[in-house]
C-alpha cells in the first residue's frame, strides 16, 4: 500500500474508479476500518504541509552582517575609533545595526509564506470509516479513505472522484483557470493532462462551489499537488540586481583604497614625513574613501520610494525589491486576476444569424444595474427577446438587496447582461413562474426550466452547443421559426470557441401543461433554437496601457496562465501581448520540449497556457538563464513558488491569497496591473539616485585621493590633516550626499531600455567621470595650495581645505541630472539639497570663523581676498561638469556602456 501511495499523481486519474480503490486497499462504500487508518497514519504522516527546518531568529540577525560591504564598514569603525574619531565609529555602527535590522525584518517576513498557504487547509473532514460517516480533523486523513464533500467544502486531501452530482470545484488558485470545473469520474487516457483537465480529480485546498461527491483520497501532506508548491516554496531567493552590484561594488573598492593608501604611507614615510603622521593620514584616508553612507543613501533611498509607492497603491514587503523593478526585463503575469477581471462576462450573443457585442460598458457581471437602454438583447423580433427571457430566467443566480448578483459566475454573468439589456429577472418571474426543473448534469450538459405561460407551460434550455444543436428541430428568426441549419451554427460557435470564448446554446419548447413526468429524453427532444453567448473574464480596462507602457519601456510582458490556449491567445491578443495568431505554448508542449530546445526559445514565446507551478519557475528560471531579469505577477496559489524565485515577485492584495502575498516582494493593493508602470517608474528612478550618490561620493573621494597622492610628487607638503579628511568624509560628504536620494526622476526615465543585468554600477561614463573630475578636483585643490605657498599666506591648509569642500558641494549641484543642465531643472524641486548644501556652506564658514573650532579643526580665519579667491576656484568643478553633460548631450561623450 505503501508504494502504491507513492505512485506518481498522475496515474490516478488514469485508474477507473474501482482499480483506485483496490490499489489502496479500500472498500468504496465501507471505507478503511480504523485499524487500517491507524496503520496508515504511522506509515504517511500527518495530512499536513510541513516545513523545512527554519532558520533560529539569531542565526537570520548573525547572516545580515557577513556581508563583504558590511565587514568593510566595521572595519571603518574600529579605524575610526583608532585615529580618535568616535563619532565616525558611532555614525558606522548605527548604519551597520539598521541595515542589520532591516534586512533580519525582511528574511523574517518571508518565512511566513508557509504558514499562510497551511491556512488553506480544511480543518475538518467528513470520511467514512468501517461504514460510518465520522467528522475527524483533516490532518488524520490518510490515503485510502473514502471522503464526503458538498458545496462550501475545502477539499481536505488529493481526491480520485467516486461518485458525484453535479460537481463544481473552483480550482482558480491551484491552476489559474478562472471558470469553475464541473467534475466528473470517468476514467482518463492521457498521463500528463494538465491539473485543469483531471476533471475526475479533486485536490487539496481547493473549494466545492456547487453539488456533492463522495472521493477516494489518494495523497495527503506534501504528497498533494498543494504539497508540491509548499516544497517549490521552500528553496532560498537569490540575491537582488541592487545587491550584486553593490557587494561587487564594496570588494573592488575596499581593494583599491587598501592599495592606494599603503602607497601614499610608503611615499610619505620615503620622503621622510614623520611615520606616526603617514599612518593615521592614511587610515584617515581609508575611512574617507569608503563611502559608509553608500548603505544608508541605499536605505533612505528605497524607503522613500516605497512611502511614495503605497501612496499609489503598491505596498512593498522587501525594500530592495523597489530598485529591482527598475531592472527588469521580462514580466511574466499570471492572466487570471491580475490581467483579466476573474469576473466572466457576455462578450457577445448571436441570434437569428446576427453577432451582437455583450455591452461590457452597460453592465457589470459582479452586480445587476438599473436597465439600461441596450437594444442588443430587447430589440424588436422574438429571437432577441427570447434570449433575454432564457438568460434570465433559465438561471439560479440571485441579487440582493443591493443589487448584487450571487450564484455560479457563468450564471450571474448570463443574468447581468440580460439585465443591461432590459430583462428584470423578478417581473418576469412574476409573469413566467418557475414551476419545475430539469437540474444541470455533466452528462447532459445542459440545464431546463418550465415556466407557466397562461395556460401552456414554457421550457427554457441552456447548455453545451453540441448537445443542444442536436436536439433541435427548427430556430427563431424574426419572422418566426425557420429550418434550422445544425451545421452551420456549429461552426459558428467554434469559432466563438477559437476566440477563447465559452459558448452557450439557448433553446425553447412550448408544452400544453406541466408534465406529469419529468423525464429529460422525453422533454428535451424537439427543441426550437434561439441562439448562442459567449462568455470570457475580460482583460482589465487598464492592463492594455500598461501592457502598451512596459513594451515602451523596453519591458517584454509574457502570460503564464493555467487556463486554455484559446482563451490565453483571446487575452494576450486583445491586450497587445502578441499578435492576432500569435504562438501560445501549452503545457503539454513545454513539458516534451528538451531544455536546450527551450532555451533557444523562450525569449520569443509571449504566452503560455496549461501551465503548472513547476512550469512556471522553469520559465522563469530558463530567462533568467538567459541573464534576463523577471519580475513575475499573480494571485493564486500556484504562482506563489514562482513569485519567490523570479527577480521580484508581485502579488494581488485584493484578490489574491495569502499565499502569494506572503511569498512576493511587493503587492499590488489595488490589483492593477497598471501599477506595475508606476513600480517600475519608481524603480529606475532609486537606481538613478544611488548612481548619483556613488558618482558624487566616489569622485569627492578621488579628489581627496589625487590631493594627498600628488602633493609629495610635486614636493607640497601633506595638504590635509586627518581631522579635515575626516570632517569632509562625515560633513560635506554625508549631508548632500543623503539629500541626492531625493531627486526627481529624469525625463527620459521610461524611454529607455532597462539596464542590462549584469551592466556595472559604473557604466555609460561614470568611472571616467570619477577618474577626471576628482583629477581635476585634486588638481585645483593643489593649485590654491601651490599659490598660497608661493606668495607666503599662513592659511594656506585652510584655503585649500576650503577650495575643496566646496568645490564638492559644486559638484552635488552639477550632477544632480546625467545629462540636462542645472540650469534647464527646476532649482528647488529638490529641496532637501539645496537646504543640504547651504548647510554644509554654513557649517564649513563657521569652521574658519568660529573662534573655539579653529583649534579643533586646526583652521584660521581667511582674509575676505582669500575667501573670495577660494569661492572662485571652488567653481571649476562645476562649470567642468557642465561642459561634460553638453557634450553628453551631442552624443560627442559616452556615447557607448
């Protein structure tokens, strides 16, 4: 029994229901006796999700600190400390401490992603055991039982369907497909039928939307399908674009300055500068060279960004993953929900030779509006309005007191565009009352009521096309009845079908009275057609401009959707995503696909269908291969393993499950896909703003750097002391540098393409920019010292002291944009900035003039002709940055990565 249990799933649905049975052991009537499901439960398990060993709390909070950046940071500290700098050491460790923090946060958040989708579980279930019904907790379930379940019921294990009526499952967040399945329990031929097409399957966490059905559980805990997703779950998320470039960022830099700083204490100590002096200018030095604030800018950066995005409806549950948006390359949706409205609607309806649009602006399938003046169901000629009467009345959706329509969502959809054309369910029932009825079953697919007429009795028919097409004798014209053309309205809705549409039949007959027999043979026969509707979960009002921003943005949208191909193509086409005709990769073809045929393909599929969970990370997985960066949307339950392996997942707040919520990055609380715009907006825009800070605190380094290393080349003495490196470093650095984070997004923001993935940080000009400007910063900086020297000034340090510090707050300035002039920007857009550097500008002026802090920081007062000397050469830099972004401009610099 044991092994029988491990057999693969998929070979349940291909057993008859008996062969099922006896493979387990099981008696379909009596059930298991309570030895044999004693026996059972010590042999599988609990039937329960369970989890990987977690993580200890302190063993999240150690992780967070063993970053290479972050080990160079606590490095900084204790050199700052060593050189009597204790606020520098205190500024560092509270950076490293609320980084820590904030990442333990984030990991521990994602943790909870298993427990929500263990709420999914029903708690009880009704089993029958040694011939006794019995409510037992769902977790004793065990492979072998025979389970009951109706209507509201969460399936409490894998079922293979016994016995049933008229069975509907809602499957939407296991499979993606947005119709409700109408079980049955026939036996299946093919093995590697979708989960979608195991109609003769019921599976855990699922819910019973309509009728009853006695089941034979077939796996439970992790052995189920809901299992499979727990395990896919389990795997560690990758690290993010932002970190990448960062951690890269950190080891190359902490390389260079240790190499840098080693040479100028060599130099120094040749030339015979006092060694004690040559060790803690470069240590000095090495503090300041390496940008601590770079994590905290990263920080300030991302929360902002996220504070402005929950203003716009998307909630962020991992910080990084707002810059990660702003990467992508690939957005892989789920259709159901997120794309489309999970609401079936009346595309359109046909009668009497004649295809009509279903009104989607006059109605809405969710609620039933006041009549509205549509002519496409209330014109004149008795097909329309018969199809108005059998819409509305051949339907057991109900509205409420407020006008909300509850029932079975194909039914509540028919009953709503019958009321946007016209048809009040209530006054007709009042003049046509429902006195008997034929019930739906899978079997005759199809569904009847009688209604009296006066005297005669009239019978409203819906259901499948095939079966009704061949039941009928003539159809409705406007002049009446007329010979009916069975092969024709076939065709007909096929076509609709190839649309991705569901199709239904509508018919009618006339009785003398109500019969005394209601025997569906006898009554269904000799039917008059009246017409067809097709029904679809129509995209979004908002998801084709989205889908229109992202392609502009250079964004490649892709659906992955569990739903049929037909319905998929219908989607993506209408919304853009690919073109009338255009491939859709079906499960099926994607599982027989070699991994090297599929690699060379999957950057031109635009849509998949059929598709489950594993699929879909394998999609995500192969673009990725391919060095893509993807981010990957949905609602469901079966997104959610995917959700945590792409780049950044997004999740639905409104409709979505708890289960993708909790495995995302970000959520979307207003279930727009529209928002993913705004997101991705955002996104380059943060990256912007750190590429400005690196650019900024990295060439205000260089500066530094080129000073201290040319000036015993040039036979000047050390121009700085360890106190101005490090007032520099803390000051004009830190306050300007946290205010870049701030800055409006450029113009061209998303007319661009995204950053390729694995582009450095220092791309399109940066680390040339870094090299010349903080050459030429240096350089300055050593012609104040030079001159003074020469004409014999005592306050030559703090000339050049100053010529430096502001030649750097020029700099912020100038680089506040890539490529438009300060001059062409809204000056005080950014007024964190401007306030930053008129700071720094006050603080720096009372370092010289302050009497008590001349001894501190070892400054004199300037003459006025000094000052104004200083505050002339402190111009160069910025009057030089401007030169380069005119000629960034013309495409004459940078013109390449």
């Amino acid at each position: 029994m044991a092994d029988n249990a491990k057999k693969p799933q998929a070979d349940w649905h291909c057993l008859g229901d008996q062969d099922a049975v006896d493979r387990l052991d099981s008696d379909a009537h009596k059930g298991l006796s309570a030895k044999a499901a004693a026996a059972g439960l010590i042999r599988h398990g609990a039937n329960a999700l369970t989890e990987t060993r977690r993580r200890h709390p302190l063993a999240m909070l150690a992780a967070q600190f063993s970053d290479f950046m972050i080990l160079v940071l606590i490095a900084a500290a204790v050199i700052a400390g060593l050189v009597g700098e204790p606020q520098d050491s205190i500024a560092i460790v509270v950076i490293v401490l609320l980084n820590g923090i904030l990442g333990f946060v984030q990991e521990y958040r994602a943790e909870r992603a298993m427990a929500a989708l263990k709420q999914m579980a029903a708690p009880v279930a009704s089993v029958v055991r040694d011939g006794q019904v019995r409510q037992i907790p769902a977790p004793e379930l065990v492979p072998g039982d025979i389970v009951q379940l109706e209507a509201g019921n969460i399936v409490p294990a894998d079922l293979r369907l016994l016995a049933l009526s008229s069975l509907k499952v809602n499957e939407s967040a296991l499979t993606g497909e947005s119709q409700v399945v109408e079980k049955r329990v026939a036996q299946l031929d093919q093995a590697d039928l979708p989960l979608g097409d195991r109609l003769n399957m019921a599976f855990k966490g699922t819910v019973i939307t309509y009728g009853r059905a006695r089941g034979l559980v077939v796996a439970t805990g992790m052995q189920t399908e809901l299992g499979r997703i727990a395990r896919l779950l389990s795997g560690e998320g990758g690290k993010t674009p932002l970190q990448k470039r960062l951690a890269r960022f950190g080891q190359n830099l902490a390389l260079v300055v240790l190499a840098i700083c080693a040479i100028i204490f060599v130099a120094g100590w040749l030339r015979g500068e006092p060694p004690l002096m040559m060790l803690l200018t470069a240590v000095s030095l090495a503090v300041a060279a390496i940008p601590e604030a770079l994590p905290a800018v990263v920080t300030i950066s991302l929360a902002l960004g996220a504070a402005r995005m929950v203003r716009q409806n998307a909630l962020i549950r991992r910080l990084p993953a707002v810059e990660t948006l702003g990467s992508v390359t690939y957005i892989c949706s789920d259709k159901t929900g997120t794309l489309t409205l999970n609401r079936m609607q009346v595309d359109c309806v046909l009668a009497a030779g004649e295809r009509r649009p279903g009104l989607h602006g006059a109605y809405d399938s969710a609620r039933a509006p006041a009549r509205s003046g549509s002519e496409s169901l209330r014109a004149a000629g008795s097909p329309w309005r018969e199809l108005g009467h059998v819409m509305a009345l051949c339907n057991d959706a109900v509205a409420d007191a407020d006008g909300t329509l509850a029932g079975d969502p194909t039914e509540t959809a028919l009953l709503a565009a019958a009321q946007a054309g016209g048809f009040d369910k209530a006054a007709l029932q009042q003049s046509l009352p429902r006195v008997a009825e034929l019930p739906f079953d899978s079997g005759r697919a199809r569904m009847s009521t009688l209604h009296r007429d006066g005297d005669a009795v009239l019978m409203l028919v819906k259901g499948a096309p095939e079966g009704i097409l061949s039941l009928c004798v003539d159809q409705l014209a406007a002049e009446g009845t007329t010979p009916i053309d069975p092969a024709a309205l076939q065709d007909a809705a096929e076509q609709l079908a190839a649309q991705g549409l569901r199709v239904l039949a509508f018919a009618l007959k006339r009785l003398p009275g109500i019969p005394e027999a209601l025997d569906a043979d006898t009554l269904e026969a000799g039917l008059t057609f009246i017409g067809l509707a097709g029904l679809i979960d129509p995209p979004r009002p908002e998801a084709a401009d989205a889908v229109a921003a992202c392609k502009a943005a250079g964004i490649i949208p892709v659906m992955i959707t569990g739903d049929h191909p037909a319905t998929a193509r219908a989607i993506a086409t209408r919304l853009g995503i690919i073109e009338d005709g255009g491939r859709v990769l079906t499960g099926g073809e994607l599982a027989r696909m070699p991994l090297a045929e599929f690699e060379r393909e999957v950057e031109s599929v635009r849509v998949y269908a059929r598709i489950n969970p594993e699929q879909k990370i394998k999609i995500v997985q192969a673009l990725q291969d391919k060095g893509e960066y993807v981010a990957m949307t949905g609602d469901g339950v079966n997104d959610a393993p995917a959700l945590k392996r792409a780049d950044i997942g997004v999740a639905m707040g409104r409709g979505g499950t708890d289960v993708a919520r909790e495995a995302a990055h970000m959520t979307l609380l207003d279930d727009n896909f529209a928002t993913i715009v705004t997101a991705v907006r955002e996104g380059r825009r943060i990256f912007d703003n750190i590429r400005k800070f690196v650019k900024y605190t990295m060439t205000s380094n260089s500066g530094e750097i080129w000073t201290i290393f040319l000036a015993p080349f040039l036979g000047l003495p050390i121009p700085l002391l360890p106190i101005h490196i490090l007032w520099i470093n803390l000051v004009t650095d830190g306050l300007p540098g946290l205010a870049l984070a701030n800055e409006r997004a450029e113009r061209d923001v998303m007319q661009r393409p995204p950053r390729p993935p694995q582009e450095s940080i220092f791309a399109h000009g940066m680390w040339q920019h870094i090299l010349w400007v903080g050459l030429l910063m240096g350089g300055v900086t050593l012609l104040t010292q030079a001159w003074a020297l020469h004409i014999g000034s005592a306050h030559w340090q703090s000339m050049l002291f100053t010529v430096l510090t502001l030649s750097q707050l020029g700099h912020v300035l100038a680089i506040r944009s890539e490529r438009e002039s300060l001059f062409t920007r809204r000056m005080f857009s950014n007024a964190a900035l401007i306030g930053a550097v008129l700071l720094t500008f006050a603080l720096q002026m009372a370092v010289l003039y302050v009497p008590w802090l001349n001894p501190v920081f070892k400054t004199e007062p300037l003459g006025p002709g000094e000052l104004a000397l200083c505050l002339v050469l402190s111009t160069v830099v910025f009057v030089g940055v401007e030169i380069e972004k005119w000629l960034v401009r013309r495409g004459w610099l940078y013109a390449g990565p």
